[in-house]
C-alpha cells in the first residue's frame, strides 16, 4: 500500500491536498484505517508547520507527531537515517524476553536492557533479527522449539501444544 501511496504523494503538502474521506478510501486495506487517516494528516500538519515539510531526526522530536509514539519514532531513525535505534514492538518484546536477552514486563525497561547488551552498532539489525524470528521460528501462542536453532541459548521451551515444558532460571 506504501508503494502506491508514495508514488502518488511525495510530501506531506501533497498529503494535506486529501480530505479525511479521500485518504481513508486510499488505505482502507489496513487495520485502523479511519484513525490512521486522522494521525496521517494531523502530522503532515505538523510536519508542515513545525518542521518545514522535512521528517525531523531525533527522537523527542518524532513523539510529537501525533500517532507517532516511541516504538515507530525508533523504526523511522534507523530505518529512514540509519541512525541506531532498537524499536520494541511485540516480537521485540517476546523473543527478548525468552532469550534472556531481557527480563522485564515493561517495553521502556526491554529496550534499555537490550541497549545494554547489543553494541549500539547493532541495534538495527538486532531489531530486524528478533522480528524475523518472532514470526518465522518463536511465535506467540506456539513457538516451534523443536526446530529452533537457538534452543540452547533459550530460557523457554514450549512443546507443540505450546505449553511451557521448560523454564530455565
Ligand atoms: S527455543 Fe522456543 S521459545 Fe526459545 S527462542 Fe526458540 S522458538 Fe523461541
């Protein structure tokens, strides 16, 4: 959808040329469509009149786009500008946490916990890595253990019905 998209409005002034029912027609294939639609042009406002029609790079800034909260600030630095960022989103926050990589039940504290651990000139591709792991190998409801290839660095192991068999520490 982001391809199409993009390649029909290049900036956000050529965003703010869509009404609200113009651009929720545009993404209405995703989940949330009519609030996104809403956040989409309130921070193309923003971006317009704070910032010159440019995305900003630091994080503090990015917050205060509206529906631009920590975890999509982060993917924009690194993803956008390459500036180190680790974004955790839920696959972030699962796989962290059964690795042993993190050991906490608040986002803010799992991101500082890997920022500690993960040198900062990996924390783009720890953040891609983690993703992919979540949704190829240790998925939420049944992790396939049996073939993980991280089994022995695991905290966790779920059997196939995905009830925990093992619990390290
Ligand atoms: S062993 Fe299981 S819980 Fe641990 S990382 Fe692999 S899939 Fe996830």
């Amino acid at each position: 959808m982001t391809a199409r998209l993009f390649a029909q409005y290049r900036s956000p002034a050529e965003f703010l040329r869509l009404s609200q029912a113009d651009l929720e027609t545009e993404i209405k294939e995703i989940g949330l469509f009519r609030s996104k639609a809403k956040n989409i042009l309130a921070a193309c406002r923003v971006l317009e009149e704070e910032f010159g029609g440019d995305v900003p790079r630091t994080l503090s800034e990015l917050t205060t786009l509206p529906g631009v909260g920590r975890k999509t600030a982060k993917v924009v630095l690194s993803n956008a500008f390459g500036i180190p960022a680790l974004a955790v989103d839920t696959h972030v926050f699962r796989v962290a946490n059964r690795l042993g990589l993190a050991h906490s039940t608040r986002v803010e504290e799992v991101e500082r916990q890997l920022e500690d651990v993960i040198p900062r000139e990996e924390w783009i591709r720890t953040h891609h890595r983690l993703i992919w792991h979540g949704r190829r190998r240790c998925g939420a409801r049944k992790p396939a253990c049996e073939s993980c290839t991280l089994r022995a660095h695991c905290e966790y192991f779920y059997d196939a019905t995905g009830a925990i068999i093992l619990k390290v520490n």
